[in-house]
C-alpha cells in the first residue's frame, strides 16, 4: 500500500544523504543508484515523473521511464 501524502511530507523532516532535483531519466537514474547504495535519498519532481529529458542522448529512456 502506498504511504499517504502527509506520511511522506513527514519522511522529508528527516535528515537525507542526497536530494535529487528533477524526475526525468537522469534524476532517476541517480535516486536508483543511491538507493542501491544504501543511501536515504527523496526526488523532488515539479510536474509528472519522466516527463521531460535531461539531454538528447536520455531520449530513448524517456519513454521508459514514464512507465516505470
């Protein structure tokens, strides 16, 4: 079951290893990465996850990631 809103606001008062910016291929590349590396990480996207690309080369990814 996913957490509620308000739970996962309260998750953001404790301390984090890194904070990631932006949720297109490359912000989540870099959250799985840290995850994967034991750290406390959060992504902070403005709009809808995988909605825009980093650069030319994610743009094969993109469609990936949306669905992910």
């Amino acid at each position: 079951m996913t957490p509620a809103r308000e739970e996962l606001w309260e998750r953001l008062r404790e301390p984090l290893d890194l904070l990631v910016l932006g949720g297109g291929a490359t912000g989540a590349g870099v959250l799985w990465e840290a995850t994967l590396r034991g750290l406390r990480a959060a992504l902070v996207e403005a709009g809808d996850f995988g909605m825009g690309t980093s650069s030319r080369s994610t743009k094969l990814l993109h469609g990936g990631v949306r669905y992910l």
